[in-house]
C-alpha cells in the first residue's frame, strides 16, 4: 500500500453531480479533493449524435454564482450551441466547468471505499490511499443497466444495452429491434433509422407518450407566465412539476404519494422534436417480448401478441434500476452499515446516508429527494443542500469567513491549474 493522503471532503465522481458539489464545496474553502473521468459516462455510454433531452434552462451544471452557466460557456468560449443541445456541445461544457473547479481532478478510480471508525479510507487504483472525514458519492448510473430475464442468456453480439454503445452504426444495417418505449429507444431508433438501419421498437404500453405536443404553447419561450406553469427543472407535468422542483417538500410527502409523484413525472416519454425523426420506423405497441433464444447469426424472439421475430441484434433500452449494492468499490461492511429500500439508500438532510459522513448525490438519492436528482437540473439544490450540512450554513452567508486559498481553484485560478491531481494537491498542502 502506497503512502496516505488526507483530505476534508472526498467526492467520487466527476459527471455534473461530482463537479457541482466541488463547486459549491470549494467556493466556501472547504478542504475537497475529486476523482473520476470527467463526463465518462456521457462520452462513452451515450450514442454519437444524441441531442439532450432536457432543456437549456435544465442543463447547467450548478455552481454558487451562476458563473459557469451554459450561457456563459457560450458567451466566455464563442461556441454557439444548438437547441436541444448536442451530446458532444454538453460534452465540452462539462470539461470547460470542470477546468474552472477542479482543474486538479485526479482521474484515477477509486477501487474501494472503507469505513475506518474515525473516517473514510479510499484506495485508488495504482494503491495509493487517501484518509477523508467524509466521502460524496456520486458515480452516476452507469453500473444499474437494466437487462430483463428474456434477455440473460444470449451474447452481447446478439444483445445489448443502449449503454453499451457509443456508435449505434456499428450494429450494422439490421434487422434490429429495440425494447422500450422511453427516449432512449425512440432516439435509437431515430439514430439507426437515419444510418439506413431496418429498425423496429417494441414497446409494452399501449402507446407511446410524446411530450409537449399538447401544452407546447404554454411552455413556449414567447409565453410571458411561463415559469407558472414550469419551472427550470423542467421534469415531470405542469402542476406536479413544482412539486418535484422542490425537493425538500417532496421528502417531506408520504411514501405512497412520492411514488405516484414520481412515476408521473418520469414515466417513458420521447421529446416532441423526435416525432418527424421516427415517422418511418415500425413502431409496435401493447406488446412484451416473452422470449429470446440464439439462431446462429440470429435472434427469435416470441411477443405475447403470438408474433415472432428474427433480426440481428436486439437493443434494450430498458433503462436503469438503482442499486447501490452494484457499486464495486464500496467495502461489505461499509455497505452493510448503509441502510437501504430497494436498493436506494435512504438519506437525511445533505444528502447523507445512516453512515455519517457518507453522501450519496444524483440517481441514487432519487429513493429520498425524488426524481428531479436524476438530471442535471437537480445539482443546484443536491450541491446546496450537501453544502449546508457540511459547511454547516448557507454558502452565500459564508463566503466571506470561510475564503481560504483554497477557494482560489474553485473558480479558475491559473495558480491551482499547476496542480496535477487531488493527491499532489494534499502533498503540497
Ligand atoms: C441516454 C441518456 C440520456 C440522458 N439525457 C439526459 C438529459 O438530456 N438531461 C439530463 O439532465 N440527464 C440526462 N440523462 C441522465 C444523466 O445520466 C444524469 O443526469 C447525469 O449523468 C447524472 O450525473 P452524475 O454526476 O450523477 O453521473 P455521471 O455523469 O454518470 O458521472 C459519474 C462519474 O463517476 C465517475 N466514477 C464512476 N465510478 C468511479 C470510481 N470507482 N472511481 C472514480 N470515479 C468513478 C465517472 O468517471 C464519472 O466521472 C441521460 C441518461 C441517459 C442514459
């Protein structure tokens, strides 16, 4: 075991949640280092050509000041950037947040997180260890890819998940059938449509839900009383939308109705802008795969409207099922002391888990402070929220106490750019 470091805050992850949470922690001087590959999950495991879903207003990366806007990316950088926003435009503007925080981010994985009675012991990769007194998870979903049983057997050659592909042309001309009926699916099909695939989405509902067909006039930039009706989080109906805006009443509600809450909100949907993009992909509604069995190059696949199928590759998009108990790196005992429903941990105020000093941020908190934590547009209260509990008081009345040269990284600093990882940042402390 290589030497060890010790640092306040530890936060594990370098996707929006991660890079918000150094943000806020930073700019109040408190003590943080950062590990992960920034934007990882959105480099690798979306599809090239992918367009946000999410609206402008609901994708900027939370920071205190509303300095690291996309606004200002694109003002500051003279990169003009479409709507809906492109996957590799979003891309950059995470790397460009990221430099501005944590230019001292150290990309190498933590392999294992242990509770050591006084604190966190984190071990990276290439066996350094780093000592913190409290640890920010907050390592997205990319290990909750959902595969249902039908599909168990078969080889990832005849079966995938959408999270397994950056290139969907690489599936070749087809046939293909996508499972599922969200965005994902019907931005696939979209996808391998345009590349000339022959492409089929089954989906199990009776139809598909497209958003913003029928209100679209409400939620148009022209309309003055706009923000009534949706505020900038921009996830789930007019009317519940507020309430999932404001997470701290969303904890607050019972169990039974946080649930109907939250399934409304983000039940399976594509974005209206999709629609003219599938106008000619087969799309079968009302009916579940039942099974799916290997023919040579082949995959059978029997519906339960008594159809069969045999195409070349089947492509779940069949979402994500949280389970924190899949995160490799944290140790049995630490998990053990975690206590969870349905795989979610259960957290109090910050964002903090039954095992004091460790946060869960972004999908994993989405059991506790609803579903606005499973897009971008949750960082600002999740970073606020888990700054409060750290630093103790709201960061705004703080700054001027708690300014350390530590701060001057937050936001920018050539000095800090000298830094090359969080390690050597401890070192020189
Ligand atoms: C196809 C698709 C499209 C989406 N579109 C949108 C959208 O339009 N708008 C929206 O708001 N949301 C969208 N989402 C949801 C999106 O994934 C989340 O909003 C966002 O990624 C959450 O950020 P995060 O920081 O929690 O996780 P991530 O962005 O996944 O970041 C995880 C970080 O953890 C790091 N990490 C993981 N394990 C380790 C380890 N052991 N050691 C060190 N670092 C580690 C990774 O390197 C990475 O930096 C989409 C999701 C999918 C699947």
């Amino acid at each position: 075991m290589k030497s060890s470091l010790t640092a306040h805050v530890a936060i594990i992850g370098a996707g929006p949640y991660g890079l918000a949470a150094a943000a806020h922690l930073r700019a109040l001087g408190v003590e943080t280092c950062i590990f992960g590959r920034v934007m990882e999950f959105w480099q690798n495991q979306m599809p090239h050509g992918m367009l946000l879903r999410s609206s402008w207003e609901a994708s900027h990366i939370a920071d205190p000041d509303r300095r690291l806007t996309l606004d200002r990316y694109q003002t500051l950088q003279n990169v003009p950037l479409s709507k809906p926003i492109p996957l590799d435009g979003f891309i950059d503007y995470g790397r460009w947040f990221q430099q501005r925080v944590a230019p001292d981010l150290d990309k190498r994985r933590v392999k294992r997180l242990e509770h050591t009675g006084e604190g966190f012991r984190l071990s990276l990769e290439d066996g350094e260890c780093v000592r913190a007194a409290r640890v920010v998870v907050a390592t997205g979903i990319a290990p909750f890819a959902h595969r249902p049983p039908p599909f168990d057997a078969l080889p990832p050659a005849l079966v995938s998940h959408t999270s397994e592909h950056r290139d969907l042309r690489r599936l070749g001309s087809g046939p293909v059938v996508i499972v599922g009926g969200g965005q994902s699916a019907l931005e696939s099909a979209a996808l391998l449509a345009e590349a000339d695939a022959d492409v089929e989405v089954i989906v199990r509902k009776s139809d598909v839900h497209w958003l913003d067909q029928k209100l679209a006039w409400l939620k148009s930039e022209a309309n003055p009383v706009r923000r009534l009706f949706y505020p900038p989080t921009d996830v789930g109906p007019p009317g519940l939308n507020w309430i999932v805006a404001t997470p701290g009443l969303f904890r607050r509600l019972p169990f039974p109705l946080q649930e109907k809450v939250a399934y409304r909100s983000i039940r399976p949907a594509g974005a209206g802008w999709l629609l003219p993009r599938v106008g000619g992909v087969r799309i079968t509604t009302g009916c579940a795969v039942i099974s799916a069995s290997s023919g040579g190059e082949r995959v059978k696949l029997k519906l339960d409207d008594g159809t069969d199928r045999r195409v070349h590759h089947v492509l779940l998009a069949t979402g994500y099922r949280v389970d924190v108990a899949l995160y490799d790196f944290l140790a049995p005992e630490l998990l053990k002391a975690v206590r969870r429903v349905d795989g979610y941990p259960l957290l109090g105020p910050g964002f903090e888990s039954s095992l004091p000093g460790l946060h869960f941020l972004g999908a994993p908190a989405a059991r506790s402070f609803g579903p606005v934590s499973r897009f971008v547009s949750g960082t600002p209260y999740t970073a606020r929220a888990l700054t409060r509990r750290i630093a103790g008081k709201s960061e705004r009345k703080l700054e001027p106490i708690l300014m350390r040269p530590a701060t001057a990284f937050a936001i920018g600093s050539g000095r800090a750019a000298s830094h090359v990882n969080a390690a050597e940042y401890l070192r020189k402390r």
